[in-house]
C-alpha cells in the first residue's frame, strides 16, 4: 500500500449528486491551465489509492451506502475535501424528497471549498489544506511512535 506523502497527495473525485458543475471545475484545476500536478495532486481511479477523497454535491438517498462503502476503502490516514455549496448545505437541492442533505450528514469532512461552483484555485487550495492537514497529523503519530504517547 502506497505511504502518504505530504508534497504528493493523490486524490479520488467521488460525485454523490451533484449538477457537474462542481466536477467541471474540478476537471480544470486538473488541465494543464491550472495544473494541480504542477503541486503534486495527482487524480486517482479508485479509492484504494487514495489519500483524499474528493467529494461534489448533496448526497442522495441511493449513493449514501456508497459513499460510506467508498469511505471505507480510502486507507488511512484520509481527508474528506467537500467541493462546492451543494456538498455543503445540500445548496439548491436543499428540501427535495431524494436528498439526504450535505455531505458531513454521512462522512467527516475536513475542508470546506464553498462556491456554486469553486474556482479550481480554490479547489487546488482546499486540497492543499487537506494534505497539510494529514502532513501535521502524521508528524503528531510518528513521533507518538518514536517518543510513546504522551498526554
Ligand atoms: S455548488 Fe453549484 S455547481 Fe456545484 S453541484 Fe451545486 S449547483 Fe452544481
């Protein structure tokens, strides 16, 4: 299994209901105009690979069992980035009869990325946050490891 790496996050692109816009622009921050890889992100196809998962839209009552069974294969440690004010809020989509509701209703989300739909600096950004995130949280393990626990 592939050990994270903080200046390389790879990420899987999950949409859980979204109107593609969100996903559009995800797309961009990947072409060669924004080049997310140019900073190390690299899209994977599937969640196994994974470091952060990348979420777009409200979740609707089918995909939750899948969104918690796609979770799951993400090995740890994980981020969750939710992109867009729909994954957010459930956004326009909010109160109709086949939403659950934002994405936090079923997995714990660590970023934010708000907008309908985010530029994909900010989407370059909130995968940044997410990679540092786990970057600060895997110095705090391995010198758990290294030192014992300490309180
Ligand atoms: S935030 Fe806007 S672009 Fe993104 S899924 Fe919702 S409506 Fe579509």
């Amino acid at each position: 299994m592939r050990r994270f790496l903080a200046k390389s996050p790879w990420v899987y692109h999950l949409n859980t209901g979204s109107c593609n816009g969100c996903d559009i622009e995800i797309i961009a921050a990947l072409t060669p105009r924004y080049d997310a890889e140019r900073v190390g992100v690299k899209l994977v196809g599937s969640p196994k690979l994974a470091d952060i998962l990348l979420v777009t839209g409200p979740v609707t009552r089918q995909m939750e069992k899948r969104v918690k069974n796609i979770y799951e294969q993400v090995p740890n440690p994980k981020a969750v980035v939710c992109v867009g004010v729909c994954g957010s809020t459930s956004g326009i989509f909010d109160g109709a009869y086949s939403i659950i509701g934002g994405v936090d209703k079923v997995l714990p989300v660590d970023i934010y990325v708000t907008g309908c739909p985010p530029r994909p600096e900010a989407i370059v950004l909130g995968v940044l946050k997410a990679a540092g995130k786990l970057a600060a949280g895997t110095e705090k393990a391995g010198k758990k490891l290294r030192y014992g626990a300490q309180k």
